[in-house]
C-alpha cells in the first residue's frame, strides 16, 4: 500500500515520514471519496436532470458539480502544504478545462499548456543564440501534439463546451464572482426588447461589438498557441504572457509559498497580474469575460458543440416562441438564443436555458427524441 501511495503521488521513498506529506496524502483521499460521494447522490436523487427542478435548484447543482470537478482535479494536497507541484505519472494526462500545471494541487496538464510545452521541447544540436535579439532560439522535437489533440478531440466529440459549462476550474471561478449581487452589463438580445430599449441605437451597437470580439479567442488560438510557438520560438506564449487561470491559481499560490519565486518575479508577472484582475473584476459585471473573449480551448471546444454526441435540442411541438415567449433567450447568460441555434459554438451548456423554459422544450444528452415520440430539433432552424 505504502508503494502504491508513493508512485500514485509521484513522492520519494521515506517521504510519508514527513507529518506535512502524510497529512497532504490522507486529506487528498478524503477529498476525493467526498467529491465522488457527492456526484453519486446527485446522480442518485436525479438532480443532474436539468429541467427537473427549475432554474435556481440547477445552479446550486451546476456549483456543486464545479467544485467538487475542481476538488477532484486538484486535490494533491501536499502540493498545496509544501507549495511543490504533483509531478508523477498522472501529470501526463489533460484535464478537459483550464487548469494551470503549475497549481500546487492539480493532478493533470492543461490541454492548452501541453499543446504548448511539446512545441517547447527543442532538439539541442539545432539550438543556437541569436545576437540581434539577444535570445535563445530552438528548434522543436515535435511540430505537433498528436496525444494532446488527441484527447481534446475525444472530450470535444462526446460533449462539445459542457466542458465550459461545468467542469472549467477558471469557468467555476467566473461564476462565483457573477454572483457578487452588482448591477450587471447584460444586454437584450430578443428584437422587441431592444426596440421598447430607452437606446436601441446604442444596444445594436454593442451586440454588434461583442459579436466581433468573440472572434479574438480564434485569434488567441491560432496566434499564440500554434503560430508563434512553431515559426517565431518554441515558447508557451499563451501560458506565460496571458493566461489569467496560470497566475491564479498556479503563479500566486507557488509565489506565496516560495520566496525564491517571488524574489525573481518582475513585468511580466505584473503583466499577467494585471490581466488577471481586469478579468476577475470584469466576471463581476460580465459574465465570463474569459470564456466570451479569450480562451483559445474553449475556442477549440467551440468547433464541436454543432457535432458532438451530446447536444441540446428544441422540441418544436411544446416551444411556445410562435406565441411570444422568448424566456430561454432571455435567460441565457452568453447571449444565445437556443430556439434558433441550439448547438451554437458559443454555448458553453450550462444548463439555464433549459431550466428556465416554462414549458420543457429545451433538451439535453444523448437522445433526440421525447418519450412521446416527439422529435426534438437539434440543428439551425432555416
């Protein structure tokens, strides 16, 4: 048991002697058997149906099912005592969602840095020292990550964005700050609300800025995390000049337990801090800033909402729009309107607009027929 413990945590023979490293390792297991206990109930008492108890029950449920993701993802507990990093086998496999490598707790790699740290893996003999720009170039071993694209793929294929909606660290992190109760920047998205609107002129003008600018996390991708890391340097670009889930939950907890990292930290840590705390403030009147605007995997994820295995669908025979209802547009915290396009790339699937309908025409999973028969529509109505 006590080798199965020691490879599991990736520790040093002898290290279970050290009260701090034993108490991470009994507190890790606790935390994850209360995290499973709890997916179980909900499973169990049928709470993960999501227009089975309306709105407010579901986002109780939808936090509930973010943290114990997130418990369970980065639950190394002697990571965050020791403030080292979990660097055993486990670290080989992606997490669906954002969640730095560097966290004290996490198990798993980040798709994004991964995708990034094998281009960063250079092949020595072709390494030389530029003079004019004073850096180091290299050549990478590998021009392409076929194990890390390979298993964004298979998440992207079986659930499109739920990963978005529900199992994002960073994503859950957004939501906590949505809920501090501010007066929030939402805009109508239904015609006849923007036209009863005291500016109609101005509402049309910033639906159309934001439709624009959720265009710059494709830009973010293609940029940053594939052109720049093979044709200019084999560096993370996004993981080290951007990415705000990094600093928080990997770069401010490391540098707070370790003086040695906080000593060497300078502009571009105050960049990244500076990016960071313009998100978080943002999340508290928008909601996820990140998600709309930035994320280079939900960018990725994005591209399979339309054709993945589950998927949302409209049941035309109980949807009441024909009649003026428009609560699921309404509703809908990414400005989507599911009636028109259920699979939109922007939906990150988290379940309000389905637990808003007042007549349960919105579905989600696996099937796309009713149990009466009904067929329900899953595609862009024409």
């Amino acid at each position: 048991m006590q080798d199965f413990i020691i490879n599991l945590f990736g520790l040093e023979e002898g290290a279970l002697s050290d009260p701090t490293v034993l108490a991470g390792v009994i507190t890790s297991f606790v935390l994850i058997a209360a995290s499973i206990a709890v997916f179980i109930t909900l499973l169990v008492k049928g709470r993960l149906k999501i227009n089975a108890f309306g709105n407010k029950v579901w986002q109780r449920t939808k936090l509930i099912v973010q943290s114990c993701f997130f418990i369970l993802t980065n639950s190394f507990m002697v990571g965050w005592f020791k403030g080292t990093i979990y660097q055993g086998k486990v670290k080989y496999i992606c997490v669906p969602g954002m969640n730095c490598y560097s966290c004290p707790g996490a198990w798993g790699a980040c798709p994004i840095g991964a995708l990034q740290a094998v281009l960063d893996d250079s092949i020595p003999e072709k390494t030389w020292f530029d003079p004019n720009t004073s850096t180091v170039v290299q050549y990478p071993k590998y021009w392409i990550a076929f194990y890390v694209i390979g298993i964004i793929m298979v998440i992207g294929a079986l659930c499109g964005r739920l990963v978005c909606g529900l199992l994002c660290p960073f994503g859950w992190i957004q939501d906590l700050l949505y809920k501090i109760p501010v007066k929030k920047l939402k805009l109508p998205r239904d015609e006849r609300r923007i036209n009863a609107s005291k500016h109609p002129g101005a509402v049309r003008f910033f639906l159309g800025l934001d439709k624009y600018l959720r265009y710059a996390k494709y830009a973010f991708l293609i940029v940053m995390v594939i052109f720049l890391p093979l044709i200019i340097k084999a560096d993370p670009w996004f993981c080290k000049y951007v990415c705000p889930s990094g600093m928080l939950i990997g770069g401010i907890p490391l540098m707070s337990m370790n003086e040695s990292l906080a000593s060497v930290a300078g502009n571009l840590t105050l960049l990244k801090m500076c990016i960071m705390v313009t998100l978080l403030v943002m999340s508290v009147f928008l909601y996820r800033p990140f998600c709309r605007y930035i994320c280079p995997l939900g960018a990725i994820y994005s591209f399979m909402n339309p054709i993945s295995l589950y998927k949302y669908g409209i049941d035309d025979s109980k949807c009441n729009r024909c009649k003026g209802c428009s609560a699921c547009a309404n509703a809908c915290p990414m400005g989507i309107d599911p009636v028109k396009t259920p699979n939109n790339p922007e939906c990150i699937r988290c379940g309000t607009c389905n637990a808003t309908c007042p007549q349960k025409a919105i579905h989600s999973g696996f099937k796309f027929k009713t149990a009466e028969g009904s067929v329900i529509r899953t595609r862009k109505r024409k």
